[in-house]
C-alpha cells in the first residue's frame, strides 16, 4: 500500500529573510517525503515562521495562532509548530509551565539555525513533550540546501545570516545569532542553476548583507560574481548597513549593467545623538557623504532607508533632524517605524519615555513627508520611458502586468503579447507615490528566456 505523503502548509512573517527560510524548510521537508500545500484545512502540520522586531509582528502571530487553536479542535492530530525569531524569544512562554493560551497547542518549537532538525521533530511530535530546537549556530549557513522556490522569475538567495552590529533597539543580533556567511562558489552555482532555470531576478539576503566575507572575497566580489553568470538577470541586494558600504562596493554596482541601481540604507534617525544612543556606529554627516558618494557614482540612482520615530529620549530637535535629513536626501521611498521596546536588547533598560501619542505624532511627520517626496519624484518619470521587468499580473486588472524598473519602482502596464520574464519598455503617463502607469513601447519587448530553458 502506498503511504499517503503528510501535507505542510507554512505561513511566513516578517522580512524577506524569513520567506528564504521557509523555502529552506520546505526542502528540507519535501526531501524527506512530505507534500507542500496552500490549503491550511487539509493540512497535517501547520507551521508559523516567526518575527520579532516589533511587538505588532509578535501580536500578529499570536492572534494566527489563536485560530490554528480552533482548526486543531476540528482535527486534533494536526501538528502545530512555530519557527524563526520567536521561537529563540519565546521558548518558555510557549513551553512547560508557562504556556497558557495558544502556547498549549504549539508542538514543535525550531529557531532559525535548527532546521535541519525538522523532520525528526516532526516525527517525534504530537505527544505530550514539546520538540524545542532553539541552538543558535556560529556555522550554519544552509549553504548545501537548495531552497524550494514556487516563484517563477525572482529569487530569494540568503548569502548571509545574522548580525554583530548590536544595534541597541535590534533583537536581532539575540534571535539570529553571529554573522556568517556562505562560499562564494556555492553562491555562484546556484545562481548558475537559477539562471538556466529561466530566472531574471535575484536578491542576495542578509540581515548585513555588505558585511559579507568569505576569506579574501568580500561582499562587492560576491555581488560581482553573481552579475557575471548571466547579464539578463537583475541582481539586487539588501539590507545594507552604512558602515559597510565601500567605495569599492559603489563602484562594482556602477560598473555592472545588471546590477539594480538601488540602493536601501537605512539611516534609522537624523540625530547624531539618538544615532549613538542606538550604536549605529556613523553620524550623519558621514551618511551624507555615503549618499554623495553613491548619488555621484551611480547615475540614476533610487535610494531607500528604514526610519525609527521615539526612541528614548529622542527629543522634538532630535525628530526634527530626522525629518530635515530626509527633507536633504530626498529618498525614493522608506519603511517608518515606531520605537517598540524589546526584551534583552540595550535600549530595553532605557525608559521608554516619547509618550505614545508622541509617538505618533512624529511618524505621521515623517510618512507625510515621504509620501510627498515620492509621490514628487515619482511624477518626475511622466512622459520618460522605462525598462521593465513583467513579473506578474497587476493586482487590480487582469488585462496589465506589474514590474519594476532597474530602480525598483512599480510599474503597472497593458499586457500586450508579453509573457512574465520579459523586459519592454514602457512611457509613463501617470504616478502617485506608490506606482508609476503606463504604456508599451511597441516593438521594444525583448525576450531572454529561450524555449529550451
Ligand atoms: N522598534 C522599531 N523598529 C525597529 N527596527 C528594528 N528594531 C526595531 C524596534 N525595536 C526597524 C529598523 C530596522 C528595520 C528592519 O526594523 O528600522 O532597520
Ligand atoms: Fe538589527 Fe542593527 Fe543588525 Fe540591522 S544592523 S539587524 S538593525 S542590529
């Protein structure tokens, strides 16, 4: 009799790192002889990989895991696991005594460098004992891993895991352990795969990504390696840290055609102040320099950061900073947050003492700014034409495809005769801050994958 395959169904949170992961899981699994499915209802395992940079992304999973409570009273054999940043967090609060609520029903509970483990856990799982994989480790790199990738063009490739910057507001550094990085060969060779697989896309991951090493290859040899397997993929990379941004680093993106010109710096404040309480390790005015730097040798740049509004004792002069600075750079676009507190981090001993309204006071300054800003700039590219890359079809209209330009701003367009993975250039005849719109250039489509691919 044939054995019916256990189904796994995964939903991932957080950032792009965790999407990664998952699909290494998924190997690691589908390896051993499980199925992959979308349907949570059918589903044998049911597995949650985890953020913990905000407290809003923890409530979000406790409230997912609060309805797998119900879908497991239905189906009591379903297993439920909890991967990535909050299993490191949170072990004992789902475990043993502690576990009140949702924790009861979690049965496996794996960190980020543990899922090699997977399958064992799985197998052990659904009696009483809770199956805890938490070691965080100085060499896993899931560099033998080929990640199983259900998308058709654009790839996720971890080059890097963990961080050493301690950022004092950053768990980080406590939930994904040391930085290490993976060879440069085996970064290579499955780009190499990827690129005969058909793939016109990647982005090379990792919590510091600029700080990647590999003996005497840094990470602008990486990036470089990685451009030269094939021209027709777009290579882009996050997030970068400014203290690791090298000349070197500016010049191997100028200097290689496919290498996206955009660039994610997150500056996290305009206060030199407020930047040293946070340990970032450069002051403003070397970021501006970097900004410069990067604006000066790469033409066309699209430059993109991460902002923290009300860390302790940020000040109205310290926000005020923060928003001239991005008044003075001008970014394409950013990602905003409020201060949240989180356990055994620096800052967690400072008092959290910007009042919430404040809080949001000062986010609402600075996303109103921003939207401004790009929606400004964004209104600049009415009437320029601009390569595309079709990645999908628009989320609004069957009939126009989304893609993005070199500079990763979304564009939405007529489908035409194109097929996904096809570059054509496209005259813009509208934006907003968010998405540029427009028309096909006829006879401008250019099409890299060949029938054999
Ligand atoms: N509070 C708010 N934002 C945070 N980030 C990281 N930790 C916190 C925190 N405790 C933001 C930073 C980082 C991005 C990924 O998340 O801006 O660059
Ligand atoms: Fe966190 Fe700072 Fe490391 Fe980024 S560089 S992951 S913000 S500690």
């Amino acid at each position: 009799m044939i054995e019916q395959k256990k189904q796994v169904y995964i939903e991932t949170y957080g950032c792009q790192m965790n999407v990664a992961d998952s699909e290494v899981v998924l190997s690691v699994l589908h390896d051993k002889n499980y199925a992959i499915t979308n349907d949570i209802k059918s589903a044998d395992v049911v597995l949650v990989n985890t953020c913990s940079v905000r407290e809003n992304a923890e409530q979000r999973v406790y409230g997912r895991l609060g309805k797998f409570k119900e879908l497991k009273k239905q189906k009591p054999g379903m297993i439920i696991g909890v991967l990535g940043c909050m299993a490191e967090r949170l072990r004992t609060k789902l475990t043993g005594e502690k576990a009140k609520g949702v924790g009861q029903i979690v049965d496996i509970i794996v960190g980020p460098d543990e899922y090699r483990k997977m399958p064992q856990l799985l197998e052990q799982a659904g009696g009483k004992a809770k199956g805890i994989a938490v070691q965080l480790s100085r060499v896993e790199t899931y560099d033998d891993i080929t990640p199983l990738r259900t998308d058709g063009i654009s790839a996720w490739i971890t080059v890097m895991r963990g961080c050493d910057k301690f950022c004092t507001f950053c768990v980080v550094p406590f939930t994904r352990g040391r930085e290490r990085s993976r060879t440069l060969g085996s970064v290579v060779k499955e780009v190499e795969i990827l690129s005969a697989r058909g793939f016109k896309e990647v982005t090379l991951l990792g919590q510091n990504v600029n700080s990647y090493r590999d003996n005497e290859f840094d990470f602008a040899d990486l990036l470089r390696s990685v451009a030269e397997v094939d021209r027709n993929i777009r290579v882009r990379f996050t997030t970068s840290h400014p203290q690791d941004m090298s000349d070197k680093l500016i010049a191997t993106i100028a200097g290689n055609s496919n290498i996206c010109n955009f660039v994610h710096l997150p500056v996290q404040s305009g206060s030199d102040r407020v930047l040293q309480a946070m340990n970032r390790t450069y002051d403003s005015a070397h970021y501006r320099r970097l900004v410069n730097a990067i604006r000066t040798n790469i033409p066309d740049v699209s430059l993109s950061t991460d902002i923290i509004a009300g860390f302790p004792a940020e000040t109205e002069e310290d926000h005020r900073r923060t928003l001239d600075l991005i008044e003075e750079i001008r970014y394409d676009g950013a990602y905003m947050f409020k201060y949240s507190p989180r356990e055994h981090t620096p800052a967690f001993s400072m008092t959290d003492d910007v009042a919430e309204e404040i809080k949001t006071r000062r986010i609402g300054e600075i996303m109103d700014l921003q939207r401004r800003i790009s929606e400004e700039k964004n209104s600049t590219y009415v009437g320029r034409s601009l390569e595309v890359l079709a990645e999908g079809e628009s989320k609004k209209s069957p009939d126009e495809w989304q893609g993005r330009t070199d500079g990763n701003k979304m564009v939405i367009f007529p489908k035409g005769d194109l097929v996904v993975g096809d570059y054509a250039s496209v005259k813009v005849d509208r934006a907003n801050s968010a998405t540029l719109f427009g028309q096909l250039i006829p006879g401008s489509v250019k099409r890299t994958t060949t029938e054999a691919a």
